[in-house]
C-alpha cells in the first residue's frame, strides 16, 4: 500500500528541509550543532506539522545512530526502562549514543518522565522529545534543565508554497499527471502552516479528481473549489494527531465565549472521543475564565483551576465529569473581558510611549543615599486613610490620569465602577 504523500516527500537531508531557517540554515543553531557531532538532548517545541518528526529522523540518519521511538500516547515506564536497558546492552557494539525519540513528550506524567532522568544524565541515550505544549509546562524541571530547547515556528506561506511545489515535480506518483496549480490560497488556508495538512489537502484534491479524468487524460487543475470540496467529503470526526485539533478547540472555547453550553459539551465531546489530551482541554478553560469572564465572575478562573489539577490527578474516564461541570458553568457565567483589553491596553500604551520612570514617592528606598535622593519621600501609606484609602498619584506624571481598566457593565463590575468612583472621583470613573 502506497505511504501518504506527506510521508513520501518527508525531507531526507537538511538540504530539503523548508521552513526553519533558523535552526537548520547554513548559520542555523541546531544544523551547528548536528554538524558538530556533539548531539545533546533536547526538546523540539513548536506545532504540528513543521518538522519536528523530520529533523529527529534527519539527525539520527546525519550521525546513523542507533535509534528508538516511543509515543507518549501509547507508551508507559515500562517500555522506557526497556528501550533503555536496550541502550545498555548495546553499549560496546554501537556508534555513539542511541536516540531515543519521544513523540508528544508532553503526554507523559511525572514518573513516566522521572523514569527517564537518569539514563539521559549518565549519557545511556540522547533524548530528544517533541512537544506541541510549551515545555515550561509539561516537562518536569529536572529533565527540562537536562536538554536543550528549539523553537519551530509555523510554516510561512513562502515555504508552504516550496513544499507544494517540490511535492508536484517530486513525488513520483504526482509527476504520472500535468498537475496546476491554478489556486493555492484554500490549501494554504486549511493548512494552517501545517505541511502535513498541507500535502494532505492536496492529496486529497488530487485523487478526487482523478475518478473524472477521460481516458489518456492527463491535466488536473487544482482551484480553491476543489480543494474545499475534497476535504469536506472526507472530514473526519476528530483527529488527535492534529489535523482538526485547533478547528475543534476554536469551536469549543467559542461556543463557551457565546454561552451555549449545549454547544459547548458537544465539542467537549467530540475532543474526548477523539483521544485530546484532558490537560490541553482543561487548560484552555483557565485561558477562557480569566480572558472572558474575567471579573464578572472571579470564582470562574478558581474553578478552571480546580479543574485542571483535578483532571491532571484523576484522567480518564471520570476526567470528562469534571471538564463537563467546568465547561457548563463557565458557558452560563456572565461574561466580560475588561481585565484582557485592560492589560492589552496597557501594554499599547507602553510601546507607544515607551518606559517611563518611576515617580519618587513610590521608589524603593533600602540605603541613605536613596533616601537622600528623595526615593519613597512623601508617600503615603494607604491602610492609613479612612476606608484604607489615600488619593495620591501612582501613575508617572506624564500620563498621569490616564485609564486603562473600564469596569464592563455586569452586576460585580458595577460595584467595583461605584468603589472606585467614590475613592478616585478625579479619574470619572
């Protein structure tokens, strides 16, 4: 049976890897590194799709290492401590230290990572692992300490084209038809910087037009319309190795973000069913309640919270009890967003105007010669006012009154508007 072509035109040197220039370009930190000889563990970060399968590949073959892969999805301690006495037994007949590749690193636990420590500190294997989730997160600190970190970006539309291009006038079973590509922009659109999807779609589009070509005939003009056409016939339920992962949870968060809980518990489901991991899920519900209800309802992000280490303690099946509760209550909380566009506000304002200093009165002042300066001279100590408050300005002089905070117009936020304008009435809150 004929591989995928994503799998057919997988890059085989680091000549024909597209995309991260900046880690396997003549000048590229990693290539330096592969080149070298001196192969240290590490963690390939960054999304589906972008290559970090390929470059693990890549360097096993630059070096012909020996070679072991396990998937954090299916894999547990026990086949980790056998890849690993593997490595030992074979220590006196191998060329230099075996890899081990871990695929979605960031599936695996606690003790399956500890599990790993020692092998990768005593220089037993090099351990690379690739993870869609931010490392700081998902890797236990005395692992993540023991191993370098690369960044892979999404792929640019520069390099989605080359891909297209290469797979066309490449592949050997592609290069049996005149294929033109008349339109690219619903390939690049569903792609999502994902070359995976990318040569997917085109797959797809190709072998759905291949039913209706006539007899010796040849051309096959790819448009957006077949494109879309294609995949839409062939969507499946829910893809865990990524192909819809984002689509999905997109769909989920909004349907929480618009208050439909029906809606909500749907593509929960569809992300249980399909394998997501619980963390990921139960993660993004943090993200909604601080960005969406914010303080219209404080209690939501200490429930998201409670959720995520209750799902990260309990897994599956009962997992999907409490991502349900969760969703259900943060769908029918009220809603508001004034503590996301403060903070973006802020931050604008920031990089417009630039860092300004800090007024005098509110400086620390540890030494005499701070306080001979002035620092923390004339401050006023709040607890010490009635209703434990003091006007004073706490802004730099230049933006002094400047408001970036509007509380939105929920039953809790109107309480804190009313304090604020009974404390500040100068700013009009």
């Amino acid at each position: 049976m004929l591989p995928p072509l994503a799998e057919r035109m997988r890059p085989r040197t680091l000549e024909d890897f597209t995309g991260q220039e900046h880690l396997t370009g003549r000048e590229g930190a990693l290539r330096k590194i592969i080149e070298s000889g001196n192969i240290p563990s590490m963690i390939l970060w960054g999304p589906p799709g972008v290559g970090k399968t390929t470059l693990v590949h890549l360097i096993a073959r630059h070096h012909q290492r020996t070679f072991y892969q396990l998937s954090a999805i299916s894999a547990g301690v026990k086949e980790v401590r056998e890849v690993i006495q593997k490595a030992r037994d074979n220590s006196l007949f191998r060329k230099g230290t075996p890899i081990l590749f871990i695929d979605e690193i960031h599936r695996f636990n606690k003790a399956q990572q500890d599990s790993l420590l020692a092998a990768v500190e005593q220089g037993v294997i090099t351990l690379i692992g690739a993870t869609t989730e931010n490392p700081s997160f998902e890797v236990v600190g005395p692992l993540l300490s023991r191993c370098q970190v690369y960044v892979l970006n999404p792929l640019s539309e520069e390099a989605l084209l080359q891909i297209l291009s290469r797979a066309i006038t490449g592949d050997e079973e592609l290069k049996k038809y005149d294929i033109v590509l008349q339109e690219t922009e619903a390939l690049l659109r569903t792609s999502g910087g994902d070359a995976r999807k990318l040569l997917n779609a085109l797959e797809l589009a190709i072998a759905s037009a291949i039913p209706a070509l006539k007899k010796d005939e040849k051309k096959i003009v790819i448009t957006n319309h077949t494109v879309l056409q294609a995949i839409q016939s062939n969507i499946a339920l829910y893809d865990k190795n990524g192909e819809l992962h984002y689509d999905i949870i997109s769909a989920f968060i909004k349907s929480v973000r618009g208050s439909d809980p029906n809606a909500a518990l749907y593509w929960l489901a569809r992300m249980i069913e399909g394998g997501e991991d619980v963390k990921f899920i139960a993660r993004r519900l943090i993200i909604l309640a601080a960005e969406d209800i914010g303080l219209a309802n404080p209690n939501a992000l200490m429930l998201a919270t409670s959720c995520f280490h209750a799902v990260d303690m309990i897994g599956l099946p009962e997992a999907r009890i409490i991502l349900a509760e969760t969703t259900i209550y943060l769908a029918t909380s009220p809603k508001s967003n004034s503590a996301y566009m403060a903070i973006d506000s802020a931050i604008d304002y920031l990089k417009e105007k630039g860092p300004l200093p800090v007024p005098l009165h509110l400086r620390n002042a540890p030494t005499r010669l701070m306080k001979d300066l002035h620092y923390g001279e004339n401050y006023q100590y709040a607890h010490a006012g009635e209703d434990h408050f003091v006007l004073q300005e706490y802004l730099p002089e230049e933006i002094s009154g400047k408001k970036f905070y509007e509380p939105a117009d929920n039953p809790r936020e109107k309480e804190i508007r009313e304090r604020l304008s009974r404390w500040w009435k100068k700013y009009h809150y």
